[in-house]
C-alpha cells in the first residue's frame, strides 16, 4: 500500500512538530504571520480614509473591512490611499484588511524556532520566529492588529 498524498490544490497535512508562516515587508521590516489567520492576498489596492480620527477601510465584495496599516503600527510613514499588497486577515472574530509593502513567500517554521518575544517594539507581535534565510522576525498576533 503506498502513502496517501494530497491532491492538487488540497493542502498537505500539517504537523504539529512545524508552523507555517506568511512573511510581509513593511517598509524595512519583515514580519511573519500564521497562514492559518491568512485568507487572502490581494494586489495594490486604493482605500477610504473616513472622516477625521476614524480607521480607514477597505471595501472587499461589498464589505467595509477595517485596514492595519503596517507601516504605521511599525512607526515609519504610512501609507497614504493605498498599498501596493494587502493581506486579508482572521483577527479574533473580525476580519482586517493588513496594508504592506509586499507578501513574500510562506516558510515552514519548525515550532523550535518560534519563541516569546517579550523585548518586542511591535505590541501586535507576541512570538518570534527564526527562518533559515532571513534570520529572527516578528511574528504577528492577529488578534492585537487593533
């Protein structure tokens, strides 16, 4: 009997022994993030900045979802109208439309190489993960992406 292997377009098992990551730049910053929070990828986008002192948002299939402008939250300049990549993320119950420079690749992430980061500047990042070719990065908690 040969071992099973997922079909086309079906994922492969996950394993608890590793964490799959999407990586975003921001600006210079690399972040990680859970490709399980992930739900899609979308191209440059141009988004509604409300009235004064109110978040801006990001109208995806006739829904308002509220953008995270992750430049900002990393306290360089953000964007002004729009990205030129944005990451529609699972955030608790809500979901947020994560304005970035770029969405890179996903990297599989031995769950060894994901540690607290209590020294983190980046308050929406309670993890970090360490990637072969890029070194030790931020790992975002969705659920702070407020």
């Amino acid at each position: 009997m040969q071992p099973s292997s997922p079909s086309a377009g079906e994922p492969a098992p996950s394993s608890p022994a590793f964490i799959e990551v999407v990586v975003v730049r921001a600006g210079t910053h690399l972040f990680a993030i859970d490709v399980e929070a992930a739900i899609e990828i979308r191209g440059p986008e141009t988004f509604d900045r409300p009235g004064s002192g109110a978040r801006p948002h990001l109208t995806v299939r006739g829904h308002a979802l509220p953008v995270v402008d992750l430049r900002q939250a990393s306290g360089l300049r953000g964007f002004a109208h729009g990205s030129p990549a944005m990451l529609l993320v699972q955030a608790g119950t809500e979901i947020v439309a994560l304005a970035v420079d770029e969405v890179q690749d996903i990297e599989s992430v031995p769950r060894h190489n994901v540690r607290p980061a209590a020294d983190t500047p980046f308050g929406f990042c309670s993890h970090r993960v360490t990637l072969d070719a890029l070194g030790e990065i931020p790992l975002i908690d969705p659920t702070r992406l407020r």
